[in-house]
C-alpha cells in the first residue's frame, strides 16, 4: 500500500471513531436517564376529566390509577397499566408502553384502533404527571389527566 493511502484509511479511521464518540451517549446520561425511569415505577392515583364534551358527549370524568412499571429490554419505556375507578374497585381501561424524553420530561404513547387514533402525552413533574389525550388527526384535546405518585 502506498503511505498516501495508508495515511488516507487512518484518516478516514480516526474521524470514525470521533464521530461514533460524538454521538454515543455517554455513561452518565444513561445512569440519569434510568433514574428517571426508576422514579416513576409505581402506582399513581388522579383523575381523567372530560376536556371536549360536544365532542366526545358519551365522555365521563374519571378517578384513575396508573401503575407504571419499567419495560424489559427497552431503558426509555415504560409499561403504564390504566384502571378507572367504578363503584370504589378499579377496572382495567388498558395497557400502554409510554416513552419518555429525558429533554422534555414527557411520556408519550399512541393508542390506535379501527374506530380512535389517541396520542397520550403525560408531563413528568416530579410526583406529579399532567397531560392530555389528543384525538387524531385533528388534534382535539379529549381528555386532561392529573395523577400523583402513591406514597
């Protein structure tokens, strides 16, 4: 190999390198980013209130609880499990995987089926998740949830 292509292929090697080192994160962010998840697993108990009855009219207002629990495999998911609360029992509403971005501390999931197109996307504040259901595509807001973290 002539040195010009030898020093070229080193070249080429060492901004590799620099680029993946760029844009991996580092082990720092990965620790704070699975505190944050850690923080959240639990059982969070608010209510679900109707944000849009003319459109939505067969809407209820509803006491919740949301058990949050990590999801195997995936370090920014976790699996939130939603049971409304009916005659002082909790019945299942459904099931979840929310990811969380750590840059906006929100939680974020959509639930898709042959009659509704749901974008639910819950703010991280400390003990506090706030959010909203929004109703695809023309991004009605139908639900405004307010849940705290079970002591």
């Amino acid at each position: 190999m002539k040195r010009v292509d030898i020093a070229l292929c080193a070249l080429i090697f060492c901004g590799v390198l620099n680029a993946c080192a760029a844009v991996a994160p580092d082990d720092n962010t990965n620790a704070t980013q699975d505190n944050e998840i850690a923080k959240l697993i639990g059982n969070w108990s608010g209510t679900s209130l109707c944000a849009n009855k003319e459109k939505f009219p067969g809407c209820n207002d509803e006491q919740v609880i949301y058990h949050v629990a990590a999801k195997a495999g995936k370090p920014d998911t976790v699996t939130i499990t939603m049971d409304k609360i009916v005659n002082n029992k909790p019945e299942f509403m459904g099931a979840g995987d929310f990811v969380y971005d750590k840059q906006k501390q929100t939680l974020t999931t959509e639930y898709k089926n042959s009659r509704v197109d749901l974008i639910i996307v819950l703010s991280v504040k400390g003990d506090v998740l706030d959010g909203t259901v929004t109703s695809m595509p023309d991004k009605t807001i139908a639900r405004q949830i307010r849940v705290t973290k079970d002591k």
